[in-house]
C-alpha cells in the first residue's frame, strides 16, 4: 500500500511522520487489499488538521479528519473515526438496514 504524508503550512517531526503511517497500515491491515492512503496535516491559526483518506478497490474511499491544537491527538481522532468506518462496513448488510416499519 502506498503512503502520502502531505503537510500544509506545518512541519511534523519525523516520529509524528512513522506514527501516521504505522496507522494507516493498521488501518489498511483491517481491509481487503486497500491501495493508498493519503494524510494531510494542516495548521490553521492554533489549530491542527489531519484527514486521512484511505482507498480499496471497488469501495468509496473512506475519509476521517479532526481538528485539534496537537497534531498527535487529531492524528488519533482522525484515525478512530476511519477505522468505525471500516467495522461499520464489516458489518453484514442486512444488521446496517433499518428495521422495515408495519403499516
């Protein structure tokens, strides 16, 4: 799988760099044959943005962001909201439809 750490008005050390992809593996490791992942950190003011945008063949690509004041905890939130995605998906179909209502 094909990892793109993009940064935006930020520099992230090299740790911050390991840790982002080592979740996106984690990630990636949860789906079936996923192809790249995108990470973006942004800054804006005193705010920091991470999204992560993760692709697999023949599905939407699953996208989770977070803003925080540290790029490590919105790393973590961003990654926590893809991989809900990714139980979400895992889950059969017919537990994700609502239940029919009786007229």
């Amino acid at each position: 799988m094909d990892i793109i750490v993009q940064t935006h008005q930020v520099e992230i050390s090299g740790l911050l760099r390991a840790r982002a992809e080592r979740l996106v593996r984690r990630l990636g490791a949860m789906l079936h044959r996923p192809v790249d992942a995108v990470v973006r950190f942004e800054q804006d003011g005193d705010a920091r943005k991470v999204e992560i945008v993760l692709h697999a063949p023949r599905r939407r690509a699953l996208v989770g962001a977070a803003r925080h004041k540290s790029a490590g905890l919105a790393l973590a939130e961003a990654a926590r909201r893809i991989e809900a995605q990714i139980i979400h998906l895992k889950r059969p179909a017919s537990s994700r439809r609502p239940p029919a209502s009786r007229a």
